[in-house]
C-alpha cells in the first residue's frame, strides 16, 4: 500500500524535472536565437541580473600564442567587470554560437547546463570551447546565474583580425 503513493510521487516529480529540462533546452535555443538576431531585449531576459559572473578561461594553446606578443596575457577574463553581457551582441558583423552536446542537470529548482560550442562571426568560425552555465527558477522562469567557458581561438581567426 505504502509503494503506490510512492511511485505517484516520484512519477509527478519526474515528469516535473522533465518539464523543467524541456524549459531550460528552451533557454538555450532563445540564448543562440537572440545572438543570431542580435536581440538586446531577449537576450537580457534571460540572465538573473546584468551583473552574473562571465569567466573564460583560455586553453594552454591560445594562452602560448596570445604571450608570445603580449607577456601578461591573462589565463582567464570575468566579462562581466566590462559590463552586462549584452554588451556582447554589439557589432557590425553577424555573430552565432553553434551548440553541440547540450546536457542539463536539474532537480526543477536549480539547473547546470553543459555543452560544446563553436563561436562565429561574420560567418567565419572564430573560436570554440565548453560552456557551463548555472541557472535558478524564479517566480516561475529559468534564470541564468553565471556563465564559464573555455575558449580556443583559430588560427585563421587570429590572422584575419591582425
């Protein structure tokens, strides 16, 4: 008698925790859409607040060729000391975020988002790397809390920008 309430509990906390991985895929597709439109508005909807940590850390490979003109080239940068992340969509030149492997973790309340990426701009690839963000639910909506990358330049990137 005990193990029917039980399953119906966990069955109503699964579909839940599934509801919320649907919703949370749904902040993922709007992040890529809104880079893609360069959509301010959207794009700033979806963060908790304009001052969330952004940290990219730099791989060994890309840290070796940004020092060999730049000796104090740092290791890993928080964007966010430069200002709210939407300052990340102004530009001239088309940019997308191409996201692969996308795996979300969540207990409904609380969210990691985890996944591969390939940045571009003006059509050119110019980077990729992993990207972990957290993200909480307030009054009813998913938030993102912070955002850490990795990041590898290319070398045809690095050429064209010189």
């Amino acid at each position: 008698m005990f193990c029917v309430p039980a399953l119906m509990v966990a069955q109503v906390s699964l579909a839940s925790v599934e509801d919320a991985e649907a919703d949370i895929r749904g902040i993922v597709e709007q992040f890529r859409v809104s880079i893609i439109n360069q959509d301010t508005e959207v794009f700033s909807s979806l963060f908790l607040n304009e001052d969330i940590p952004f940290v990219a850390v730099f791989s060994k490979e890309m840290l070796a060729k940004k020092r060999i003109d730049k000796p104090d080239y740092p290791a890993i940068i928080d964007f966010s000391d430069f200002g709210s992340p939407v300052k990340m969509l102004s530009g001239d030149e088309t940019q997308e975020e191409k996201m692969s492997n996308i795996k979300v973790h969540t207990d409904g309340y609380l969210a990691s988002v985890h996944f591969d990426y390939k940045d571009y701009e003006g059509g050119q690839q110019r980077s990729y790397g992993t990207e972990l963000w957290s993200l909480i639910k307030v009054g009813g909506d998913w938030k993102i809390t912070s955002v850490t990358f990795s990041v590898t330049e290319l070398e045809s990137w690095e050429s064209s920008t010189k």
